[in-house]
C-alpha cells in the first residue's frame, strides 16, 4: 500500500487566481499531503483574494506576485523561493491567456499580437518559469502544465489557444528529454472542461462541457479534485517512471469518435 505524503518537501504553483483555479486545487492536495509551498498569482489586483484564500492550508504559503510576462518579477519570485527553502522538488504551472478577440470568430484574423500574447503567456512562460526553477531541484523535481485538447483536434473558439498549447506539450516532450539525466521529470494533464475564469473566456465553452458530459465514456463532466488528485500522482514519487507525458484527465473523452 502506497501513500502519498510530501513532508519534507517543496513546490511552487503559479496560477491561482480564486477558489475555482486548477492551480488553486492542486496546492490544497499538495499542501494536504504535507508538502510547504510558494503560491504565485499574476498580480495585485489578485493579492487579498489569494491571501484570504490560502488562510485555509494547513501551512502558510510563500505568496509570491509574478506577472510572466515581466522577467525581473518572475526572477525575483525564485530568488525567494530559493532563500526560504533552499531547495524545490515541485513545479506547477498552471496559466495561459489569450486577447479576447482572438478565442472567437475566425482563427484566420488572429493578428501578430494576439498570436504572440497567447504563445508568450501560456507556453513560453512554461519554459521560463522551469529555467529558473531548474537550479534550485538539487534532488531532482517533478514539474507539472495544464494543457487541453484543443492542442490536437479542432475545438471551435478554441482558436490560437489551441496553437499555444501544441506548442506547450512539444515543450512538455524536449523538456523531459533535456532534464532526464538530472532526476527532473516534466509531465502535462490535459484537462476536460472545467468551470474557471480562464474557461468562461471560451466562446462556446457551455456546450464544450455539455457535450464532453453527453459523449464521454464515463458520460458525466469530471471535477476539480480529479485533476488536483493527479496532479498530486504526477507531482509525487508514485510517477517516479513518468516523464514527458500528457495525462487525459477528461473522463475518456479524448478516446471517443462520435
Ligand atoms: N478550465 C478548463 O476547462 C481547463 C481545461 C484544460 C486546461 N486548462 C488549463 O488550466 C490552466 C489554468 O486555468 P484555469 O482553468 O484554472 O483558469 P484560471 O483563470 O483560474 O487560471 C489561469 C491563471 O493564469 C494566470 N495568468 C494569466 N496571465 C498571466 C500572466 N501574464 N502572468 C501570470 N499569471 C497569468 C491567471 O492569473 C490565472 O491565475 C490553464 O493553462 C488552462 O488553459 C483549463
């Protein structure tokens, strides 16, 4: 019988933004077996909701501001990592965004801009925040993205998110090859539809979870805790022969034609 339990260990989770972030899931299961923990969120407008919200682990986080988008923050961010723990075995990214106008009507007028916001903030951001995070996994680390399906098959609306995330599995893949020999492993959950902030942006998302609920095998839409609770498999020495993966957490609905 195996258990998992994280004392002793550290991880940093970049993506909380409120109670309904799969970030925000993912830190409640890691803090609950035990792990002590930095928690990132994007900004100040996002400050006292996360503080209130991470009153209810049962070890107070390192709560850490970190825009990706700014290199001096998200440098600064694991300069403290690195000073209050010394040394991190656990990194969960869990953040993406697009311009409005360019998750909706036509992918054929996404403009340079839109196309460069979304690649840098939802996948190029993944290979900054592992970069940093690398020097400080002395023992070796297990590094964890969300990704979605839209990555593979045509999702209408999904749009250049849907371009931002094949290019975050291909990172997922060389990431895991580059970091092998160093005990650091670099696995994604593709994640079903899941009611968040990010989600409601999604034109078109009420059907997207209506019909994933209608045609999965498991013929139900699956839940915040199934992600985090993989994710604590993903995160945790229970996966130690799992790198570059990207784990289906959609109750099967990736395997189904019609
Ligand atoms: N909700 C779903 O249905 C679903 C399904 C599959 C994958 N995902 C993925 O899960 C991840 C988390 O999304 P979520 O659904 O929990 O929504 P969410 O809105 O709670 O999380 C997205 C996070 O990205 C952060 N973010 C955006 N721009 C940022 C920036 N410049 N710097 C730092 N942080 C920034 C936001 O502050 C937020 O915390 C995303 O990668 C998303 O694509 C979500």
């Amino acid at each position: 019988m195996h258990t998992i339990d994280l004392s002793g260990k550290n991880g940093a989770v970049f993506g909380v933004a409120n109670e309904w972030s799969i970030a925000w899931h993912i830190a409640q299961a890691l803090d609950g077996a035990g792990a002590r923990l930095a928690i990132a969120y994007q900004n100040q407008r996002l400050r006292e909701r996360v503080e209130r919200l991470t009153t209810q682990l049962r070890q107070p986080p390192l709560l850490l501001q970190c825009d990706v988008q700014n290199e001096e923050e998200v440098a600064s961010a694991f300069a403290r990592i690195g000073e209050a723990f010394g040394t991190l075995h656990m990194l969960v990214h869990s953040i993406a965004y697009a311009q409005r106008e360019d998750i909706s009507g036509a992918f054929l007028k996404t403009r340079r801009e839109g196309f460069r916001i979304a690649l840098e903030v939802s996948a190029y951001s993944f290979l900054l925040l592992v970069r940093e995070a690398v020097p400080l996994m002395r023992e070796g680390g297990s590094i964890l993205t969300l990704t979605f399906q839209a990555s593979q098959r045509v999702f209408p609306g999904y749009n250049i998110m849907g371009t931002a995330k094949a290019a975050l599995e291909q990172e997922v893949r060389q990431l895991a090859y580059e970091l092998g020999p160093q005990n650091i492993r670099v696995n994604a959950i593709s994640a079903g539809p899941l009611d968040t902030l990010a989600a409601r942006g999604i034109h078109g998302f009420v059907d997207m979870k209506r019909i994933h609920a209608e045609r999965s095998p498991l013929k139900r839409n699956i839940t915040h805790q199934e992600v985090a609770q993989s994710a604590l498999f993903l995160l945790s020495d229970l996966s130690s022969g799992v790198t570059g993966a990207i784990l289906p957490v959609d109750a099967g609905y990736h395997i189904v034609g019609l």
